[in-house]
C-alpha cells in the first residue's frame, strides 16, 4: 500500500498557492515537497504542519494506494 499526494496537489491549485510558498509557510525542507510529488512517505509531523497552514484535514491532502505494486 502506498500514499498518494494528488489531492494535495488539488488544494493548492484551488487555492492558488504554488509548492513553495507551501514549504515556507509549513516551514518544512524541499526535500519533503520532492517526497510528496513522487508520492512517497513523509512524517506524521511534515503532514500535521501541512494540514494546519491548509487549515485542512490529513483526508483533505492526501490517500491511500491500495493497489499491490
């Protein structure tokens, strides 16, 4: 099973706001926003500092993949 970050993505682009401005707000590393565009883990922590600048919920953001690779 894995995660996938296209609502995310979704929501940032509802909401105008580019990756970057994201990263600055959240105040989390480039690394993190290179980790959600190939949808890979990212901490509980990253997600939580997401979720509180979107002013969102962790559903809002992103899903599981529950297709066997």
């Amino acid at each position: 099973m894995g995660v996938r970050y296209e609502k995310l993505f979704n929501l940032l682009s509802e909401r105008n706001m580019t990756t970057i401005e994201l990263q600055k707000q959240a105040n989390f590393s480039g690394n993190i926003t290179t980790r959600m565009k190939r949808n890979e883990y990212i901490s509980l922590e990253s997600i939580e500092k997401i979720c509180r600048t979107l002013h969102c919920c962790v559903d809002d953001i992103l899903e599981f993949d529950t297709e066997e690779k």
